[in-house]
C-alpha cells in the first residue's frame, strides 16, 4: 500500500448521546494529532462522516449509522478507526466484516475516557468476527515505536507486534495437576451448569457472546432471562428485607457517601432499591438453577431502577448479606452467586471454571473482571514495573478490597448514565498473587489466555491520581503481569475485559492456574500460557 493513497478515517461512539457529546473534545484532539502524523509521513486522511452540528459530536452512533457510512467508503481501500473514548463496536462491525482493504485501530494512552477499552472491545470482536485488523496506540503521537508502525500500516497494510510472551499450552507432565483437571472437568459433564443471561449482548460486545453450540461440549447451557423479569421480581421483594440486606452492609462496615439531592446523590432510597435487586437476584438464580448470572447493565434496567453495580459486588463475595428461599433457607450460605459483570459471557465460563477450580484446591473463590483501562510507571519510585490500572465500571467483590467491607465505600454512578442512581462497590484491590485470564472467541473456537501477577499497593498520592484521572467512584486494581509488556498485552489481548482472581501465595496461584489451564485443555478450548512465573521462568505444564 503506497503511503499517497487516500485513507479514510470513521469514528465509533456511545448509543448514548450524552457520552459523545462530552466525550467529543478527546476524540477531535485524537484525530488532529493522527492526521498530522499521516500527513507527515505521506498519507491523506478523508473523515468517512461528517461533524453532526445539531448533536454536537462526530461519533457514528448507531449501527444502522455505521452502515450508512459504509455504503460510501471504497472497500478495498486503507481505513482506520480512531478511538479516544467507549464504543459500542456494533456501530461499525458490520462495516468491517464487509471491507477488504487494509483496516487499523488507533488508541490515544489515555485513562480519562476509556478509549483504550473501546480499543480493546473492536478488537476483540473484529476477532470473533475473523477479521484482519493492525493496530495501534500511543501516549503523545511521537514516540518512536508508534511512528515506526504507522508508517509499516501506510506502506505495507499491517503491522509487526511482539507477541513472544504467548506459549501454546502443552498437556501437564505432572500426574497430579491432571488428575485434578480430569475430575473437575468429569465432574461438570456430570453436574452440569446453567448460566443466566439477563438479555445477552451489552453495550455492542459481540465479543461477549459465546455460541451455544461452543458451550454445549464443555456441559454449559444457558438459561436466556429477560431484565423485565428481574425488574417485577425486584418490585416484589418487602421493604423490610431491603432494610435487613442494608443493615447487614452498614454492620459490616461499608462507607455509603449519601448525599441529599437524588438526581445527582446517591441516596438510601436508592440503595434500598439496589438491595431489592440483589434478593431477587439471588432468588432467580436459585429458582432456575444458574450456577453464573450475568445482568446486561446499563442499557434496559437504568430506565427503570438504580444501578445493578452494588448488586454485582455483592454477588460474587463468598461474605454476602443472607438470602432466604422459599422454605425459609439461606439461599448457598457462604458461597458466591458467580455473577460475570456486564453480561460477558466469556467471563463467566471463565468464572464457572475459576469457581469449580478454585473450591477444589480449596483457594479463594471471590473473582471478577475488570476493565484494561489505563497503565503507567509509577512517578513516586516504589516500584520499577509497569503497573496497570484495572477498572471494572462500578463493583468488585469486598474481599478484593483492601480491608474487606470496611474498607470499601459505595458513590453515586454519574447521573448522565443512571437517572435513577445506584451506588458502586469500590474500594482498591489488596496486594496479592493473582491469576489473570481471558477466554475467547476466534475462528470459530473457544481459547484461553492465562497467565501470573500480582495486585500492589502504591502510595495514596498515586491512587488519587490514577482514580481522579479515570472514574472515581469503581474500583481499581494497581497490576503488575508477570513477563508481560505494556505493547505485549495490548499487542495479544482479545477484550477489553480482563478475569483475575487471588491464590494465597504464588505457588498455590501458579498450581491454580495449571490446574485450570488443563481443565480448560481437557474440555477442549484451546490455551496458551502468557508471561512468567513470579520467579521470572517459563511455564511448565
């Protein structure tokens, strides 16, 4: 591809007006700064869609948008899609299913709006969808290892990426890792699970969506549950059982920043409401048998109630506020109810999995996914690795949490997302050994990456500056990956989802993680180890 070809250029934004419009400013600056680095290196850049005067941002914003777009551009010509903020990738995905010429994401390094996680999501679907795809991102627009790749794109239509941290996963040598992998996954083709979906696909995650006919093998099916339920079912638990759930988290310590103006505070009447959705939750998943549930999020639920986010985190503590059945018993008394965020699918087979594993090693059971939002060195010196910023947008498990339930706090989501409030679960993840993974979706197959690190602790003036440059009311984990480079990770990660959960100490995390690496191996996805041990050495089986 010559560098004076014409590349067109499209934009992918929220379904949400709000979001583009204030998300507009960073998504031009991107564009500026990428369309003078084209420009400098031989490229013409056309914007594929115009400015939207009357809406005030430039985002297609609606798939049937995007196809509208695309009905305009050169299929066989070079495009990019730039990204400095959340997108619903559906917006645009059908577009790209559908060209043939070279395609590149961009990503600006920045944790203010999540671009990178948008990033992330488009990737991750266009490999669901068996699209080729380069991609691309950069702090300032200057560096070399960008510019270097930029001009590779503009020349020869792709891009060189170091992924040499990835090892396709060898069957273990060691009898008794085996043996444990083989009963588990005996066990789950004989007790096998259902996983409920409060209406399957959120936010445009086509990535998030498992076929049933990839989940059937491994014994999963999935019991399709619709959000209207959920809302009745909430409408119909007692004010007093709201009080006692409520109580139960003031009992235990967890800080709720209560305002008194609802359309921008959180309030207790909106907690309470949340505390309804968690009783029903809790009963649904029982009354259907779903071992996982998955609640769809943002879209739906927010027109009607508050936010499900401190519903999620209470779900997947093995500490929870007692539910009781029909018969009057406590509804898996001192177990979570694995609940996968945001309705990712993927993330909850990976739950499943982590949650048989985890019970049989006799390991932590609490886990989650979060959000690869952001990462940098830290500037006050206390540690040389790079450190990831984890996000999940609204909750994680209080066991996560630097001193449990007493540590975490719950804050209003923003109002220009949930008109009817809801509070987080938030709180900063305790130092530990975690095992990090990521199932997926590619030519038509199930996959895993899993791999090693740790959660740190890092000084409170570094905190407040990473949580006031991203969302500060979720929770974040300060990460480090064993073996895994900021440009390696970026370079192989399928999602902009990533599942950690603890092991007590970093022999019994690397015999978790070679235990369900193969369990996943023996019920037939396809894994590769990524990075190191904690020690520095390759993986062994």
């Amino acid at each position: 591809m010559s560098s004076s070809k014409k590349v067109y250029l499209v934009a992918s934004g929220d379904l949400r007006e709000s979001a583009n419009v204030k998300c507009w400013p960073a998504q031009q600056e991107l564009e500026t700064q990428l369309t003078a680095e084209i420009e400098r290196l031989g490229g013409q850049v056309e914007r594929a869609h115009p400015f939207k005067e009357h809406l005030g941002h430039g985002f297609i914003a609606s798939q049937k948008e995007g196809l509208d777009v695309f009905e305009h551009i050169d299929r066989k010509a070079p495009l990019i899609v730039a990204e400095a903020v959340w997108q619903y990738s559906l917006h645009v995905l059908p577009g790209l299913m559908a060209h043939e010429g070279p395609i590149l994401t961009v990503g600006n390094w920045s944790p203010t709006w999540p671009g990178l996680v948008g990033l992330l999501n488009l990737n991750g679907s266009m490999t669901k969808a068996n699209v080729n795809y380069s991609s691309l991102w950069t702090v300032d627009f200057k560096d070399e290892w960008f510019l270097s790749r930029l001009a590779q794109w503009l020349r020869d239509g792709e891009v060189s990426q170091d992924t040499s941290h990835v090892a396709p996963y060898k069957p273990s040598a060691a009898q008794d890792t085996l043996a444990q992998a083989k009963a588990i996954a005996e066990d789950l083709r004989h007790r096998r699970s259902i996983m409920g979906v409060f209406d399957e696909g959120c936010m445009g995650m086509y990535n998030a969506i498992i076929p049933d006919e990839l989940l059937f093998p491994l014994g999963v099916f999935k019991e399709r549950l619709s959000q209207s339920a959920l809302y009745f079912e909430t409408t119909q638990v007692s004010d007093a059982e709201a009080q006692e759930v409520f109580d139960w988290l003031v009992e235990k310590g967890l800080t709720f920043h209560f305002g008194d103006n609802g359309a921008e505070d959180l309030t207790p009447e909106q907690v309470l409401v949340q505390c309804k959705m968690y009783i029903a939750v809790v009963r649904m998943a029982e009354s259907y048998g779903c071992e996982t549930v998955g609640i769809q999020y943002q879209q739906g639920l927010k027109d009607l109630l508050p936010a499900s986010d401190l519903v999620e985190g209470l779900l997947n503590n093995a500490e929870r506020p007692p539910v009781k059945g029909a018969k009057g018993e406590i509804i898996r008394d001192g177990e979570p109810i694995v609940h996968f965020n945001e309705v990712d699918e993927c993330a909850g087979l990976d739950a499943l999995l982590i949650n048989r594993v985890h019970n049989a090693l006799g390991q932590p059971l609490e886990t989650t996914l979060h959000d690869i939002r952001w990462g940098d060195f830290d500037p006050t010196g206390t540690t040389e690795d790079y450190v990831w910023t984890f996000e999940i947008s609204g909750a994680a498990p209080a066991a996560h949490h630097e001193g449990g339930y007493a540590g975490s706090s719950s804050m209003r989501q923003p109002a220009m997302f949930f008109p009817f409030g809801g509070g987080t679960l938030r709180g900063i993840a305790k130092p530990g050994e975690i095992i990090w993974s990521r199932i997926f979706v590619e030519g038509g197959a199930l996959h895993m990456d899993i791999g090693r690190g740790k959660a740190i602790s890092l000084p409170e003036e570094e905190t407040e500056r990473r949580w006031t440059s991203t969302d500060y009311a979720w929770p974040m984990m300060h990460s480090v990956l064993y073996g895994v480079s900021r440009d390696q990770m970026m370079a192989r990660h399928k999602s902009n989802h990533i599942q950690v959960v603890y092991a007590t100490d970093a022999a019994k995390a690397d015999e978790a993680m070679r235990v369900r690496a193969a369990l996943a191996h023996e019920l037939g996805i396809q894994v590769n180890f990524c990075g190191t041990a904690a020690d520095g050495r390759e993986f062994v089986s």
